[in-house]
C-alpha cells in the first residue's frame, strides 16, 4: 500500500480533512493515497488479515492505513461465514478503537457496514448512548450514520429519535451528519420527515435543515429556509 503513496496529493487532502490547528482533524497525517486505491489494497489483502495486524495499522500515524484497516475490518465482518471470525468480536474490536476513527470519512466507511448491519436485529440502545455521550464528535457521528443500515432496510424510526439528540448540537459536522440521514428516511418516507421537521425546523440548525431537505421541490425548500 505505501508503494501506491503520492506526495502530490497530501496538501490537498490535508486541506480537504481540515488538519490545520485548531480545525476537527487537527495533527493528521496523510500519504497521499485515495479511497478506490485504498479499497483496492484491501480486495487483495483482507483474507489475511488479523486482528493484530488490524491493530497495527489503526495505531498508524497516517491516515488512509487507518481507513485500510476498518475497510478490512469491514470485508471480515460481512464475510464472517466463510471465515469463521466472530461478527461479534468485529464488532467489539471496533468499539474498542472508536480513538483511531477521528474523522468524518472514517466513520461514515465503516460505521452502518459493521454497528448499523450488526444491530439490525438487536438492541439500538447503544446508538444513543453514543450520540448522547461518545466523548468525540466521532463517537457521537457513528451514533446517528450507523442507522443509515436501517434506513436501507426501511426502518426510520430510529434514525428520527437519534436526530432529536442533536437538535442544539454545536458542530457542523454533525448538523451535516444528521441532515444527510434525515434526507435518507425521507427519500424512503417523505410523510414521516415532514411529521419529524414541522414542530422542529424553526430550532435546529440551519445546515441540518438545509441538508434534510435537499431533495423537495424548490418552492418546498425554500418555505422550509423561510420559517
């Protein structure tokens, strides 16, 4: 995977993952690899890959060995019947190193292929202890992108009751988050996104609001942005 390293491309995903001081991915590193090369390493790799050396690399200073490693950890969950390795344990490895998932793109590659997919027939309430109290803005982003599972499946309902935790969130990154689920339920029950928005889009953040609507008709959006 270092072979695939271009130094050319590191200021511009530096900027892009906002790692100046004082911004939400402050002190990462890149190497200069994208995602489909990334994604590539992993359909080559992941048969022979293990827990240990999934640790390794999530203690790497870098931060696509870090996105390598959940995508592995991703294709050994959905592939555990053939492999023998523990859905659960995938599971508990990763809510165990939720320290090395520290951005935004790091959660949302992972995080409804392997909590989201996992709680699809269990108990949710881990979800909302997250949004509620993860103690990153990462922790709290996997609470609410996880449900992005159900939603395929469907099921809304907790994506909605999540949303109602952010509501006086103070992070753009997730009013983007949660916006973004809430476009997805509606695409799938419009109805119910507009009974979840009416008592609400007058308090919750703009940025949310405006990412939860992108797909009503324009005369629908701007009533929305007026209120």
């Amino acid at each position: 995977m270092l072979d695939s390293a271009d130094p050319s491309q590191v200021e511009g995903l530096s900027r892009f993952f906002k790692t100046g001081k004082g911004q939400y991915g402050e002190g990462d590193k890149f190497l200069g690899i994208k995602v489909p090369v990334t994604r590539s390493v992993v359909k080559d790799c992941w048969r022979s890959a293990g827990f240990p050396e999934l640790e390794e690399c999530l203690s790497s200073e870098y931060h696509e060995v870090r996105l390598a490693a959940l995508l592995t950890l991703v294709e050994i969950f959905k592939h555990s019947a053939k492999t023998g390795v523990s859905r659960k344990d995938c599971i508990d490895f990763y809510l165990s190193h939720t320290q090395a998932i520290n951005n935004w793109d790091l959660v949302d590659l992972s995080c409804y292929s392997l909590l989201g997919e996992w709680l699809m027939d269990k108990d949710r309430s881990i979800l909302y202890e997250l949004a509620s109290n993860g103690k990153t803005i990462w922790e709290q982003r996997i609470g609410i992108v996880s449900t992005m599972a159900f939603i395929r499946k469907g099921q809304t309902a907790d994506t909605f009751a999540i949303a109602d935790i952010f509501l006086n969130h103070p992070h753009d990154l997730i009013h983007k988050a949660v916006g973004w689920l809430l476009r997805e339920a509606g695409k799938r029950d419009k109805t119910a996104l507009v009974a979840w928005l009416e008592p609400r889009c007058r308090k919750m953040p703009r940025t949310m609001l405006r990412y939860a609507i992108e797909k009503f008709p324009e005369n629908e959006r701007k009533r929305y942005m007026a209120r």
